[in-house]
C-alpha cells in the first residue's frame, strides 16, 4: 500500500506537490514567490465549503491579501471569464489561483489569459488559429484541484461557451500551464457521491478515449491505461467507501487522463459536449451515459486496443464487448443511469444534439470517422 500521507513531487508536465496536507505548502510558496495578492477562483459551492475557508484563512494568517471570484456557470461562459479579469484588475492582484473542478479551472486559466491580452477573448480559439495572438506574458498560475476529473489543473487549455449560442471554444497555449499544482486528496475527501461518480467517470472517459485516439503517441498510451487501472480499482470506493487511498488514486487517474489526452479525445465527448450546451448537463454525468456506446461504436478496426483494456480491468473476456457491457455495469456501481433519458433528453432533441455533436472539435481524433448519421444513431440507441 502506498504512503499517500507522504508529499511528493512530480515535475510533469509541470511542478506537482501531491500528497494529504499538500494544501499546506500554498501561503509559503506564494510568499517564495514575492506573491502577497492571489486571486481565488472557484465555483459559488467550493467558496462556501469548510476547506476553502481553512485555505483563505491560512493565506490571511501569512499576511497574503485574498480576492476571491466564485460568479461562475457549472458550464462556464464568455462572461463569467470576463467578470472575473475586471475582478483581477479593479482588485489590484498580482497571481491567479484556480481551486475547484473542471469550471473553476477553465475560467482561472481563461482569466490568466485575458488579463494581458485585450483582443476579444474567442479571437484566441484555438481552432481557428487563435494561439498565434498569446504574444505577452501571463500572471503567476497556480492550480489547486478539489475533484478528480477533468485533470484541468495539468492542462494548457480552457473550454469556455459563448454566453447566448453555448457553442464551446478552446483557449490554448503553453502559457497557461500552472506553474505548480498543489494536489491535495484531502480536498476531495467531501465530496458527494454523485460528484464524485460523475467527476471520476469524466476521468476514466479521457483516459479511454486517449487510448483509443487515433494519433500516433505511446507515451500518452502508456500513462492512459496506467489512468484507467487506477480508477477502474478505486471509483467505487471512493464513491461509497471514501478514504485516502482511493481518493489519493484517483486524483493522480484524472491527472493522467489530463496528460494523455493531449493525444486526442474522441466519439463520446463529442457526445456529451452538445448535453452540456443545449441541456446544461454535468459533463462528467454526460460522458458517463454516453460512454458504453461510444466504446461499442469503437470496437471494429480497433479490436486490439480492447483486448489491452479488457486486460487491465481484469476481464474474463479480452474482447471490446466485455468492455462495453463492463462499463454499463460500472455506471450503475456508482449510481450513474446508461440511458439519455434519465437525464431529461426527449426524442425532439436528437436532431439538434446530432447537429451539435458533429460540429463538436472531439470526434476528428477518433479512430474511425463519426458521421452526423452515426451521431444520431448512437443519440437513439443511448435514448
């Protein structure tokens, strides 16, 4: 059994502190770093939370100044981004710290962004080429993870939606990598079950999907499957039975799936972006639905690659099969449903979440080619 009491440090792809207690080292290491005015972003829950308050008071009993910005969407949008860089100038601060899940981080990393680049915020979407205007330099960006999911804290991007169509855009560049991640399992130990099912799901997804990407990558292979025996063997623990070592697994499962799935991602967000934009779904909760079927819709041409995952999830049957009927059986282990209906999708939405699906920037790294036909089948089939 590992010591997760012991705090570590990883440098990949940047300075990670993991390990209980970890929190701890934040006042210290700001104060390092000539740093005395951070602003918190979070999300309005987190701010309200004990640990947070046990954070902003260990920073205050340093003598460091705290701000904190929590008017945030659980799908975060344009304005939220916005509000939060006028907070940061009107405020004086001089670093950015990003505590919470998935949302808290892309609007911290999207306000790091926009603090010193003045162009409008979607000029900067990396699909259409938008990196090329990250010219300046950016604040001091710290990341401080309280859910194991997206692995937002070890990523270089922000997916932010414009505020009247949904439509999701991408904020890239190298710059936006925190300079360090304290990663703290403690922090998680709170959380529900749901969120925690949903989160750890959205985590197990990236790692899936990175595996399966059809890029030529085997280092991002190598840690993807390491992801998914780490949450595969600790999600239902921590969903029913937390405690530190499942909770310490899992953290460091999503931090992998955040490194691996710079290879690519694939069929099922594509599926579960458009429920967030149209239906305002919990994205950990959309991927999680969607995931067995776009695992199935994946089997033909990469029936090798399953074999591999049925291996590590210690499967009887090495085949993409056991796989798929695995994972719907996983869902209902953390109380998760497997069907879109379950989560208020109605047959009149198909054609618009298909419409949105194959407009989505996921689907082009699968390994077979998505249609907007093959979306609307699998929207069906999911129903």
């Amino acid at each position: 059994m590992t010591d997760f009491k012991t705090i570590r440090q990883y440098n990949f792809p940047t300075v990670i502190r993991f390990g209980a207690g970890a929190i701890g080292e934040l006042p210290g290491h700001l104060a390092a770093n000539g740093l005395s005015r951070p602003l918190l972003v979070t999300d309005p829950m987190v701010a309200q939370l004990g640990f947070f308050q046990e954070i902003r008071r260990a920073l205050e009993g340093q003598g460091i100044s705290v701000e904190v910005f929590s008017d945030i969407h659980k799908n975060p949008v344009k304005s939220d981004v916005l509000k939060g860089g006028e907070a940061f100038a009107a405020t004086d601060r001089d670093s950015v710290v990003g505590i919470g899940g998935g949302a808290a981080m892309d609007v911290a990393r999207a306000v790091v962004l926009r603090i010193y680049h003045h162009r409008d915020l979607f000029d900067y979407d990396d699909l259409i080429g938008g990196d090329q205007y990250v010219t300046e330099e950016v604040p001091y960006f710290i990341t401080v993870p309280t859910t194991a999911g997206t692995g937002s804290e070890v990523g270089r991007s922000a997916i932010i939606s414009e505020d009247d169509t949904h439509r999701k855009r991408i904020l890239f560049s190298p710059k936006l990598l925190a300079k360090i991640v304290f990663a703290d399992p403690l922090l998680t130990m709170e959380l529900p079950p749901f969120v925690t099912a949903a989160t750890g799901m959205d985590a197990l997804t990236h790692n899936l999907e990175a595996y399966l990407a059809k890029n030529f990558h085997p280092m991002c292979e190598g840690i993807a499957l390491e992801g998914v025996d780490l949450i595969y063997r600790s999600l239902t623990q921590a969903v029913h039975r937390p405690d530190l070592e499942s909770r310490s697994r899992m953290l460091l499962g999503s931090l992998m799936g955040a490194v691996a799935f710079q290879k690519g991602l694939g069929v099922v967000h594509s599926l579960a972006h458009p429920l967030s934009s149209l239906l305002d779904t919990h994205h950990g909760l959309a991927n999680a639905v969607n995931l067995p079927y776009g695992m199935r819709f994946n089997i033909a041409g990469s029936e090798e690659k399953f074999r591999r995952i049925a291996q590590v999830m210690g499967l009887s049957d090495h085949d993409g099969e056991a796989v798929v009927e695995r994972l719907f059986a996983f869902n209902g282990e953390v109380g998760l449903p497997t069907r879109l209906r379950e989560i208020g999708v109605k047959d009149e939405h198909i054609e618009t979440l298909a419409d949105l699906a194959f407009a989505d920037f996921a689907h082009p790294n699968n390994p077979k080619p998505v249609s907007r036909e093959d979306f609307k089948k699998l929207y069906t089939e999911a129903l």
